[in-house]
C-alpha cells in the first residue's frame, strides 16, 4: 500500500520535481523503512523516531508557495498545544492538554468527532499529553491521571478504559503519546516507581509490567540505600521507539528521586537515566545503558532514539542514537548496548569534564549547598529538551535543535515532614560570558556530532523537527514561526507568523493527492515564567491550542 | 471611610463565627458553594415525592449515611435506575448543577474532597487506612478497585464486611455468593462488574486481569450469568494476615451496612 502512493506522487502530472530531489518519475520507490508515506502512523513519524517523510511534493523549488490550507482552533489553550498529531488515510488526530481528542478532516479541517475525557472527580485534571496513538481500529490516549483510553477511530466513542494505576493515591500520570506495536500499546507511566506496561489492544488486558526501579531481591535494587528505591522514581514519560528486527522496544527513564540531592540515595540508582531494551512480547529486560549513574542534574533519558543503520570504523552497525539533556550524544549498538561513542553537542557544558570511552563521567560537578548556588550548564530544560530531532536518510544527517542556557541549583534537605526526601529547585541563567541565553538548529554527522551547518535563534526552539525527501527540515519557535530550512545548507527558504509559540512536533501527509504540513502552536503559559527570567519580552508571548496546516496553492503545485 | 469598614467589619466576624460553629456539627461545611447550591437543588428537585430533606427516606430511600461510594452516587444521579422513578439527572441538569448535587449526596455519605482533613480514625483502623492507599503497594492496593472519601478507584463499592481475614480471602467462596458475573460477548467470555446498563449500552469491568478495564457494549451484543470464576482472594496477594486485619478495622470505621 505504501508502495502503490508512492508512485502514484511521482507519476502525478504537473508535480515538480525540481533537480535531483525525488526518485525518478516511474521507478519503484524504495520507501526508507523509518520514513512515512501518505501517513504519519505514529508519534515519532514510524518507531525508528526519524520524523522523516518520504513525500517530495513540496520541497526546495516551491516551498516558498506554502500557505496556509485551514486551521483548528482547539479551545483548550491552558497547557498549549505540546502534541504530535496523527495522520492515517487523511484523518488527522490531535489530543490536547486537557486530554481532548479531536478527529478532523486533514484536507479541509472539519471535525468529524471530539471527546472531551472527564477525569474521575477530584483527580488532577489531564494536563499536558503530547499525542494519540491509532491502530486496531482504535485512538488511544494517555491521561494525566494516569487512565488509558481506547476510543473508536471511526466514531470517537469509548470502547475501553483503563486506570493505570490510581492516581488519588499514587500521583501516577502518562504524559507521553503512548505506541501501539503489533496487538499491543504500550505506554510509560510516572509514580513512586516509573514503569512501562503494555496492554492488549483488543480489550484493555495488561500483557505486562516493567518497573524501572527494582524490586527487593531484584537486580539492580542493590544500587539504592536502603529503602529509597520505593519513591526512586525514573518517570517514563515519552514515547519509545520500536527495532522490529530486534522485536525490542526501547525507552528512556528520567531521573531519581528526589531530584538533585542524593544524599539519601547513595549508590547508582538503577535504571534511572538509562537507556532499557526490552522483548516485545514479554517486557523483559534484554539489554540496558545508565548513561548517568547517581544523577545530580536531572538529565532524564526520556528524549528519542534515532534508530539508524550506519557504518562505524569499517563495519556496519545497527546503531540507537541519544541526544541526552546535558549535552552530550550517546552512540550505541541497538542489538546489544554496546558504547559505541559519544560527542558534546552542546557549546556550554560543565557538569562534567569529559566522558571517557567507557561511558565513564569524568570530573563530575555535583550540586553543592550554597551560598553561592552551583552553576550548572546546560539548564533544566536540556541542552535539547524532549522536543525531537528528525533524521534524514537522504543527507545522513541529524537535525537538531539545542539551547544554550544555564542555571543556577538551589539544593534542599529534607524538612522532617513525613514524606518529604528533599529536593531542589534552579533558576536560570545566561551562559558565562554571554549576555542572555540561545539555541540553535544544527545539522550534524548522527555518529561523529561533526557540525555540517547551523542555523542560529535568539529565543527557544522547544518544538520537534521535521525532514522531508523535499530535502526540507521544518520546525517552530518561541515567537510562532514556523520555518523551512534547506536540509543539504541551512537556509531559510520560508516561513509563517502563527501567532503563538511552537511546543509540539509538526508532521506531514497526504490528503486528496496534496501534500499537507501541520503544526500544533501554544506553548504552557507557566512555561513562559522560565523564559521570561532570560528574555523579559517572553511576558507577552501568546498562548493558543490552535493546529495551523498548510499546503502549496491549488494552481502552484 | 473608617466608618464604613467598622460598619461592615462586625456583621462578617459575626458570620465567621456562624460558619465556623456549624461546622464543628454538620456533616458538610457549610461555607462550600458547591456544596450550597447542591443542597439547594437537592431540595427543589429530590424532596417532596420522593427523598426527604437531609437525605432521610421518604417516598425513596435514604440517601445520607448509606455508606455509598463516590463513583455510585455519581452513576445513580446522572443514569438513573432503569425500571424505578429515578429519573437520569444528567440529562434534566447542567454539568454544574449536576456535579453540585453529586457532591452534596457525597458529603451527605462522608466523602470529602481530597484535600480536606481525613476523619480521625482509632489507631489500628488508622494503620489499616495508610495500607488500603499505599502507593508503594502499587497494582496490589486496594484502592485499585474501591475507593472512599474521594481516594481510589471505584470498580465496586463495598457494601457487606466480611467477619474476618479469612473471610475476605474467601470472598464470593462461602457464605454471600459472588456478586460478579460471566458475560459473554462475541465470541470472548470473561468475569465481569456490571456498573452501567442502559437500554442500548452497558459498560463492564471485565475482571481478566488487574487493573480491570472498563468495557463498553451496545447491550444486545452482550450477555450476562450470574456468578464468575473470578476470586476476590486472588487479588489480596501482596497483603499478609496481619495487615488485612487492620484494613478491616478501618473498613468498619467506613463502611455503612446497606
């Protein structure tokens, strides 16, 4: 099937082509396996996290013509709009923050259905969910209060719901878009202890639970102080991706608890800020990687894995790829785990000297009590922070967006108060030397971090990338553009004022044979607090909840 | 100026006072505006023909002190009871007013908002109550499936106390029958809760697996025998002796019988 529309673009009268940008017209076309098609199947375009798109009929030669097609203004602007949508046979799904799920015609915008989730009376309200996932016939969504919710794709009505755990008592929530694989979805869950379950798309079965703390007489439940593991957290709260080669899937886990003082939880705090492979069909746990033992910074593994093939000192590889939060890229082998290497991608990093071949950190700066605070770079919010990088198989590049700010960590002891283990909190900062802090979109070598070219912004880009086999990358910005680059050099070839700042990820699809770009804009309002610290004028940013979708003009394609 | 703050500095220490007296007797605090204007819509639209003021019996059953949960009391005010003169209130009231009233039944059974100060209990029920919630229990707590006081979920509400440890193990196994039942539906057989059946749709917690998923049904596709193979014991696992006898010490401090 996906084959077949291929084609069909290539072979479409009228559709440029341009020099060298497209497969020849008839040819077969060999539809790189992480890259989408007429579809965006899943969050991160397909399970190798790419966010790659194999349509062409948009790119360098007439992307300048893009314009805005039609628009969905959500209503629900609290939390922004922080979502991935989805995509299939030109029905677009967007979840928003209050966990609403909306079903919309992807060529002309019109609602074919809503659901408005109730959470139960007295739980948190869902905040914050950042996408659906489809299949089975079915619209799954991960509610704050920890609820999974399958909904008819054709209908929106419930079909089934299940409480993941109970959020009254545990505070639990999924935050992610969760994955369907095969006849299961799966998702990532916070709580006392972080955990990943899947469940049988059919009816709502549990198929299995992973923790990703041990349990006692567990391995692993050694690398805690006493009983510390119970409340050790390791929230799991992105999407995974999935090697269906392997039949492993991989996700990330966040950081111990409490965040910054590890006083009383000496040791390395297994499997926080690791990487975790585990068997599809049985959960277990097949290989990990603990980028950050004994983490001090919050650098949670929960962003992306690139799941590329790419040959490394003579041999080829089945490489994963993660751009951690401090700053540094961790290459591994994805058969295995293996160390492969790692880069700095960032240029302010001082939490630790190096990383030595091994994975060792070397020349760690822990937090100290102040005064004075300890500077730490990156900030908080990561040298790259949850918004993903795209990956295209025609450049071999990596594109991704990376903020250089600081902050400063003020450490607290635990009060006494029964329950309380302490914490911290930061504030932040400009890098040393500069006057306020920026980020920029780099397009790097995925194995070697070498910098191919860059392309420099004054505020945040906190929302996820997009390539295309336009030879295009798109993304968005704290002032609401959303912009194309060049992929091969960089340049800006267009852009458009949405309105709003950019959190969530943009995609791309077909829809009545045109190419279609949307992109959800609204940022937190309580995001902008942390922003204003560097950038005063961020006060008068906007909020929205609005997905804004463009297209080439009927008579420009 | 100084004399109009003293004019009105008086009458709202007086009515301070007011609220703070009341609420040391009355079940509800007083000051709740939710809490008001349910009580205002209880009286208008419930009492007359059928429940009498403060939730007492009339023509209908008592409402207050009955020991109902949370998720209950919610799914009898907004869907009725098919076949009685309980009429579905979330289709005659705004989503407001209905969540007003819901909360005002609530308050009338001891459920509280989350938040507000848990009732004082005796040590061991106290005891009982921190492992009935307990978080670190995770899947194996009870609060998995019930739910009280505005914590938990609530699968079924528990409306008969077993005498003993034993006999919670042996729930469904001896003395009361089993109150789940075996639905079939195209072609999948599974224990289920029934807590919605309508005319045209029903909705059951189909107890495969814990967490038990919540399953919605057009009615006609599905149906029901009494009784299942499901056990209550199977699910008390992480629990010792010891600590389901505190449990059941607070669940005597909370459950009324029905």
């Amino acid at each position: 099937m996906m084959t077949l529309i291929v084609l069909t673009l290539v072979a479409e009268p009228g559709s440029t082509q341009g020099t060298g940008t497209g497969p020849a017209a008839g040819a077969a076309a060999q539809v790189p396996r992480g890259a989408t098609a007429a579809d965006w199947g899943t969050y991160s375009g397909t399970t190798l996290s790419w966010r790659y798109s194999s349509i062409n009929q948009v790119n360098t030669t007439n992307v300048a013509k893009l314009a805005p097609a039609w628009m969905f203004q959500s209503g629900d602007y609290a939390d922004g709009m922080q979502s991935t949508p989805i995509a299939v046979d030109g029905v677009v799904f967007i979840s928003t923050a209050r966990s609403f799920v909306f079903a919309l015609d992807g060529a002309s915008g019109k609602m074919l259905w809503e659901y408005k989730y109730q959470p139960a009376p007295g739980n948190t309200i869902a905040l914050k969910t950042r996408g659906v996932a489809v299949g089975d016939g079915k619209v799954f969504l991960g509610t704050r209060d920890n609820y999974l919710v399958a909904l008819d794709q054709k209908t929106g009505k419930e079909v089934w719901k299940v409480a993941n755990g109970d959020a009254s008592t545990c505070r639990c929530g999924i935050n992610g878009a969760p994955m369907v694989v095969k006849d299961k979805v799966i998702v990532g869950a916070i709580g006392p202890r972080g955990n990943i379950t899947a469940y049988d798309t059919k009816n709502g079965h549990m198929a299995w639970r992973f923790y990703v703390v041990p349990g006692p007489g567990e391995k692993g439940n050694e690398t805690w102080e006493g009983d510390s593991w119970k409340y050790g957290a390791g929230a799991v709260w992105t999407a995974g991706s999935y090697d269906p080669e392997q039949d492993l899937l991989y996700f990330g886990v966040g950081d111990p608890r409490p965040v910054f003082y590890s006083d009383n939880r000496k040791g390395r705090n297994l499997y926080t800020c690791a990487i975790l492979a585990l068997d599809f069909n049985t959960g277990k746990l097949r290989w990990y990687y603990q980028e950050i033992p004994r983490d001090v910074w919050d650098w949670d593994v929960d962003a992306e894995f690139q799941l590329i093939d790419r040959e490394v000192r003579g041999q080829m590889r089945k490489l994963l790829v993660h751009m951690n939060k401090g700053g540094y890229a961790f290459v591994l082998d994805r058969t295995n785990g293996d160390l492969l290497g790692t880069y700095p991608f960032a240029d302010h990093i001082n939490w630790v000297k190096s990383i030595d071949a091994k994975g060792e950190l070397v020349g760690r700066l822990d937090p100290a009590f102040g005064p004075p605070n300890t500077l730490i770079c990156p900030s908080n919010l990561g040298a790259k922070s949850w918004n993903q990088t795209a990956f295209s198989p025609r450049t071999g590049l990596l594109y991704a967006p990376i903020l250089e700010m600081c902050n400063d960590i003020v450490l607290r002891k635990p009060s006494g108060a029964s329950g309380d283990r302490g914490g911290g909190t930061w504030i932040m900062r400009p890098p040393p030397g500069k006057e306020t802090g920026y980020s920029h979109l780099d397009a790097l070598d995925p194995v070697t971090g070498k910098k191919v070219w860059t392309y420099p912004y004054k505020y945040e880009l906190l929302a996820s990338v997009l390539a295309t086999a336009g030879d295009l990358v798109f993304t968005g910005d704290d002032e609401g553009f959303y912009f194309a680059l060049d992929a091969k050099t960089g340049k800006k070839l267009w852009s458009f004022q949405t309105g709003a700042s950019h959190r969530g990820g943009s995609i791309t699809y077909m829809a009545g044979g045109r190419q279609y770009f949307a992109t959800p804009t609204g940022r937190a309002a309580t995001a902008s607090d942390i922003s204003m610290v560097l950038w005063p004028e961020a006060a008068s940013w906007r909020v929205a909840s609005t997905l804004v979708v463009f297209a080439l003009p009927e008579d420009a394609r | 100026m100084r004399s109009i703050v003293a004019v009105l500095l008086w009458p709202t220490i007086v009515l301070l006072l007011l609220v703070s007296s009341s609420r040391s007797n009355a079940q509800q605090p007083v000051a709740d505006p939710v809490l008001t204007r349910g009580a205002e819509l209880y009286a208008q639209s419930c009492t007359g023909f059928c429940h009498a003021p403060g939730g007492a019996a009339g023509g209908a059953p008592a409402v207050a002190n009955r020991g109902f949960d949370g998720q209950y009391i919610e799914r009898v005010i907004t869907y009725g009871v098919p076949g009685t003169a309980m009429p579905p209130w979330g289709q005659r009231l705004i989503k407001e007013e209905l969540n007003s009233v819901i909360a005002y039944v609530k308050s009338l059974n001891g459920i509280v908002s989350p938040g507000e100060n848990p009732r004082a209990l005796p040590f061991e029920a106290s005891a009982g109550r921190d492992l009935f919630f307990d978080p670190t229990m995770e899947l194996g707590a009870c609060s998995n499936c019930h739910s009280f006081d505005g914590k938990g979920i609530s699968v079924a509400p528990i409306g008969h106390l077993p005498a003993d440890v034993a006999g919670l193990r042996n729930l469904g196994r001896s003395g009361r029958p089993s109150q789940t039942k075996t639905a079939t539906v195209r072609g999948e057989t599974f224990p289920a809760w029934v807590t919605t059946e309508l005319k045209d749709e029903i909705r059951v917690y189909d107890m495969t697996t814990t967490p038990p998923p919540l399953r919605t049904f057009p009615r006609s596709a599905v149906t029901l025998k009494d009784g299942s193979t499901w056990q209550h014991g199977s699910v008390l696992g992480k629990y010792t002796d010891q600590e389901l006898a505190s449990i059941l010490a607070y669940l005597h401090e909370v459950v009324r019988p029905q």
